[in-house]
C-alpha cells in the first residue's frame, strides 16, 4: 500500500497556501497571510490521516510509542 504524504502545490498564481495527500489527493489549503502555514497545512494532513488512512495513523503512533519505549529500555537499571 503506498505511503500517504504531504505534497507542497506551488501555484503563483494561486490566493492560497495549497497541498495534497499523495494517495487521494486531497487537497488542503492555508490564507496567504498566514505565516505558520506550513505548520498548518502538517496539522490539516495529521487529522486527514485519522480521518482516511486510519491504518497509516496508526501505525505512525505506535512507531512512536515504540520509540518512547525504546527509549524508556535504554536507561541505565541499577540491580
Ligand atoms: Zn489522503
């Protein structure tokens, strides 16, 4: 199953900040004015994945549960 991503749309022409998902296309757009919209247009494809690619979601958060984890085993044990 490919891998859904954040694909930047640059159009000059366009009013607003725009982005797809790399699967379905979908598209996300920020205001102009806004200055973080990057940040924005993550958090749009954040919610997108919940929404539609609930496999990819999940899998995403337990790789970063594992990460925590692994983390978490790599302290020092004093026994
Ligand atoms: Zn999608």
């Amino acid at each position: 199953m490919p891998k859904a991503n954040l694909r930047l749309l640059h159009s000059p022409s366009g009013l607003f900040h725009k982005a797809e998902c790399s699967v379905c296309g979908e598209r996300f757009y920020v205001l102009p004015e806004v200055m973080e919209f990057k940040e924005d247009l993550v958090k749009q494809f954040d919610a997108h994945l919940h929404n539609q690619h609930r496999r990819q979601w999940d899998a995403s958060q337990k790789k970063n549960e594992r990460i925590a984890d692994e983390s978490r085993r790599s302290q020092p044990v004093n026994e």
